[in-house]
C-alpha cells in the first residue's frame, strides 16, 4: 500500500497523459495536483511529512509550473534527474556529513551489518540514482514523449525494485544474526 501511496503523483500522470491522448500539460497539471493531495493526506494521517517528499514535491512545482507556464515539456521531463541527482547527493554526501550513512539510517534499527558494508550499499545508491538520471536523460533526448512517460513509470519503477531486490540479498549475506551477536538462534 504504501508503494502505491509513493508512486500516487507518477501514476495519475501516466493515466492523465493516457487518457488525454498523450497531453503532458494535462498530465503535469493532475501530478502536480496529486503530490499536493498526497501531503495533504501524509500530514492527515501522521502529522509529521519527510524533507525528501517536500523536496520532491517542491520540484514537481517548480519543473511541474515551469512546464505549465513556459509551455515547454522539457521541464517535467527534467524532474526525475534532479530528484536522481539530488538523492545521490544525499547518500554520497552522508560520507562526509552527519554520523551515520544514509543506508545506516534507513535501515540501521532493521538489520546490523558491518561498516564496510553500509559503506558499499551507500555508494551503490548514491551511483545508482546517478545511473538513473543519466539514463532519464537519455531517454528524454532520444525518444518520443510517449516512450518517455512509459519509461518513467515503468522503467525507473522497475530498474529501482530490481536494484533493490539485489540489495537485500546482498544485505541478507552479510547480516549479522542474534547467533553472530550472542544471542540465541531462533
């Protein structure tokens, strides 16, 4: 549920660019309304929003507007490499800033690892989400909006969950178990 929760504003763009015969100004106009609406409700029902989806949605406005306003769909079509580029930034700068790595604090009170290993799953992140706004860039400059679209729902979806998949197994080799801490082997 929460999957569909985060991918609310990309999947009412793909529908809206669908069902509008391939209109990115209407498809822009119903994601940006849809990142609102999704605050609105994560306020609702915690009362408490993440810098990452303000950040996000502040792009989304800001790339989403100057589509809207500019007339010009390379905006919207911009806005997955810079939310690439700036979670990179994030996890590749944790290494210098701040006491923990990213990966650490996403998932240091679920799994223990040695520090080498949080040290690697950052930086594979960080390249990742480089790769990935390259990748946007490609996409958008050789090939048609439509490709685009179902790229951007599609493939970054399925390139992240298939990178994460590999991950985890990664993560389960090297997870220290409550029989490697001391602690009783269930």
């Amino acid at each position: 549920m929460k999957l569909l929760f985060d991918v609310f504003p990309v999947l009412l763009f793909f529908i809206a660019f669908k069902v509008s015969g391939g209109d990115v100004y209407v498809a822009t106009s119903v994601a940006i309304t849809a990142g609102v609406l999704q605050l609105i409700i994560q306020w609702l029902r915690v009362r408490r929003l993440e810098s990452m989806q303000l950040i996000t949605l502040g792009l989304l406005v800001l790339l989403g507007g100057a589509t809207l306003l500019l007339r010009d769909e390379m905006f919207i079509k911009w806005k997955p490499t810079v939310v690439n580029w700036l979670f990179a930034a994030v996890f590749l700068g944790s290494h210098f800033i701040g006491k923990r790595l990213m990966m650490q604090r996403a998932l240091g009170k679920s799994v223990e690892l040695p520090q080498t290993i949080w040290w690697r799953l950052n930086v594979a992140w960080g390249l990742f989400f480089i790769a990935m706004g390259l990748i946007n860039l490609w996409v958008v400059y050789n090939f048609a909006t439509e490709s685009w679209v179902n790229f951007k729902l599609f493939g970054i979806l399925g390139l992240t969950a298939v990178f994460a998949v590999a991950q985890s197994f990664y993560i389960m080799r090297h997870a220290k178990h409550d029989a490697d801490r001391g602690g009783k082997a269930e």
